[in-house]
C-alpha cells in the first residue's frame, strides 16, 4: 500500500476546497435570486453578485491549482492556491457581509481580497513559467 504524499494531499486539498467553494458560490447564487429578490435593493444585490461571480472564478482557479500541483510541485504555485482562498474570504466574504448588513466599514476589507487574487493570479503564473 502506498501513502500519499505531502504534494498530493495539498493538490487534493485545493481541489476539495475549490469544488466546495462552487457549491456554496451556486448555494449563495440562488439564494439571492430567489430569497433576498424581494429583501435587497438593486445596489445590495449588485455586491451579493459580485461576490458570488468572484467566487466561483476563483473556486475554478482553486481547482486549477489543484490539477497543476499534480504535475508541478513548487511552493509558489501552494502559495498562490492559499491566496485564491483567503481571496475568496476576504473580497467574497465582505461583500456578502456588506451587502446582508449595510456596514460600509466592512467594504475596507474587500481590497485585501483583491490583492490577494492578485498576487494569486502573479504566483500562479511565475510558479508555472519557473517550473520544469
């Protein structure tokens, strides 16, 4: 019997929280379209959209990184998968907040979240180009 490595485990790791982050994106999608139609205004449901489109983008991008990380091992390229999740928590997840609570301070958060996408997006590609 063989024993999965520390690089397949991340690769499967990124996979799952990817295809987890979809279900919950399409979750959060019907729900505002069915739910929070009638509760938001156009401006609330405009955020909640957003977030949910930024979240299933980079749900893929995880599920991306997974499938390179089975065929190239580089730190770079685990690094820019931990950033697209912490994107998705901060740029999705204050948006949500946002739009569900009207607390505009919580807004600040949502550049974090960009630049973490960002930086992800950066990593992925240099991690990728870098790597035989």
């Amino acid at each position: 019997m063989t024993h999965p490595t520390s690089e397949s485990v991340m690769a499967k790791r990124f996979m799952v929280i990817g295809a987890l982050s979809a279900m919950f994106a399409t979750i959060f999608g019907a729900f505002a379209a069915h739910a929070l139609k009638t509760e938001f205004s156009a401006y609330q449901m405009g955020i909640f959209q957003t977030g949910v489109f930024y979240q299933f983008i980079h749900s893929l991008a995880l599920l991306c990184v997974g499938m390179i990380l089975c065929q190239l091992n580089a730190q770079i390229i685990r690094v820019s998968g931990w950033l697209f999740f912490a994107g998705i928590l901060f740029f999705s997840g204050s948006l949500y907040f946002l739009s569900l609570t009207k607390i505009k301070i919580i807004g600040m958060i949502t550049p974090i979240g960009g630049a973490c996408f960002i930086a992800a997006w950066l990593l992925l590609a240099v991690g990728i180009y870098k790597t035989n």
